[in-house]
C-alpha cells in the first residue's frame, strides 16, 4: 500500500495572512474552502501546504508549542492506522467529521503526524 505525503498542515493565529504570505512569495495557487479564515490550502506543485486556525491563540505560533503536521493520504484510513501501528506508531482513533475520515498518530519518536482521506 502506497500512502504518499500530501499536506503539510500548519497551525496558525491569522490564516489568511499566512496563506497570502505564501501564496505571493512563492507563487503558490489558492485551492478554494468553505471556510478561509479557518482552513486555506496552497497548491505547491508537489503537496499542499495548508494553514488551519489554532485554536485559543492571540500571536503568532511560530514555535515549539505549535508544530507543523505531515498528512499523508490514505483512501483507506482504517487500514492504514493498522499499518502504521504495526511499524511502531502510536495512533489515536479514527474520526469521521462529515466526508472526512482521518487518524493523528506519532511516529517511533513522537512526532506528529495525519492519515487522511481529505483529497
């Protein structure tokens, strides 16, 4: 089973300011959402770059306290959480909000990251 990377979440206090920073340094195209001041992704040309809204934050988030999410997509999340935690993952529950399915784990050193089915 092939789960390529697809998105990079950031976590961020001003989502449209930071896909805006971005999008215009770097010339990334805006990929439309329901809802842009919670949730913008950038078409990098390779995987998305997304910006979701931290919750409870006034400043700025650049720091250790809010890291960055590797998401990597799985049409199956299910199966691919069994995967993972037979390489060594520890992964929560799996959790549908509406179409989206997705599963947040931490790899053998507990850093973060996403399966997801979001395309």
């Amino acid at each position: 089973m092939n789960t390529p990377l697809h998105r990079i979440i950031i976590f961020v206090n001003d989502v449209q300011a930071c896909a805006q920073f971005y999008a215009s340094a770097f010339g990334f195209d805006r990929i439309a959402t329901d809802d842009p001041t919670d949730w913008q992704e950038l078409d990098t040309g390779g995987c998305r770059l997304a910006f979701h809204k931290a919750r409870g934050v006034t400043g700025p988030t650049g720091s250790d306290e809010h890291p960055h999410k590797i998401v990597f997509f799985a049409k199956n999340v299910a199966q691919a959480r069994e995967r993972a935690v037979a390489h060594g993952a520890v992964m929560g529950k799996v959790k549908t909000f509406g179409a989206l399915t997705l599963c947040d784990g931490r790899d053998v050193e507990g850093h973060v990251f996403q399966l997801s089915d979001r395309p």
